[in-house]
C-alpha cells in the first residue's frame, strides 16, 4: 500500500463475539485536517478504515472464524485482544511498519471498542 505521507496509527479493529478484524491506518494529514481523529476509537472515520479488504493478501476469514469460535468457548475476550496485541508487536509487522514513514508520535493500538481498553503497550 503506497501511501506518500507519514502513518501517525496504525490500529486493529478486532470484534472477537463477531468475528470481525479490521486493519486501519491514520495519517498525519488526516489529524491536521481533523484532531477528533487522533483517537483509535474513531477509526470507523479514518480514510484507510479497513484497508486489508482490498489487498490480495489480505484473508482473515479462517483466523476471524476461529477467533469467534474460541471467544465462545472462553467466553474471555481479553485473552484474544491479548493475543492480537502481541501478533502486532510480533518481528514481521514491525519489518512492515519500518518500510513506511512513520508520524513523530507514532502508535499501534488494539483497544476493546466496548471500553476503549488498550491491550499495546
């Protein structure tokens, strides 16, 4: 994905109760033009919402399925937002993330959207 300007977040949209994962990417102009923005929680707004959906690469529909599936086995999603915060911290996405010009303030975020609790520290 070019993008030609600085990535300020970078967040994961998860829904494990619906199977649902999400990729979003905000860009500094963005913020500029709209600070409301600057919040993960506003993500639905950001004009690289979901940007994976139109990737080749991008099929999620195994890990969503089995994401959904363990949710309702544990009944825990803290345990999978856990997990997704550290696939984001993994070695191969930050190797992606170093190929893009990354915002003074940079963040990944993997936050609850029914509490906004951020799970990447």
């Amino acid at each position: 994905m070019e993008l030609g300007e600085p990535i300020k977040t970078v967040a994961l949209d998860l829904h494990p109760w619906n199977g649902f994962l999400a990729l979003a990417i905000l860009t500094e102009s963005e913020v500029k033009a709209d600070e409301l923005l600057d919040d993960p929680a506003e993500m639905a707004a950001w004009k690289h919402y979901n940007f994976g959906a139109n990737l080749d690469d991008w099929d999620v529909d195994s890990i969503s399925t089995e994401m959904k599936a363990i949710y309702y086995e544990i009944k825990d999603a803290h345990l999978l937002f856990q997990s997704a915060a550290s696939a984001m911290a993994s070695e191969s996405v930050q190797q992606a993330l170093s190929g893009y010009s990354l915002a003074k303030g940079f963040r990944i975020s993997v936050a609850d959207p029914d509490n906004n609790v951020e799970y990447y520290v």
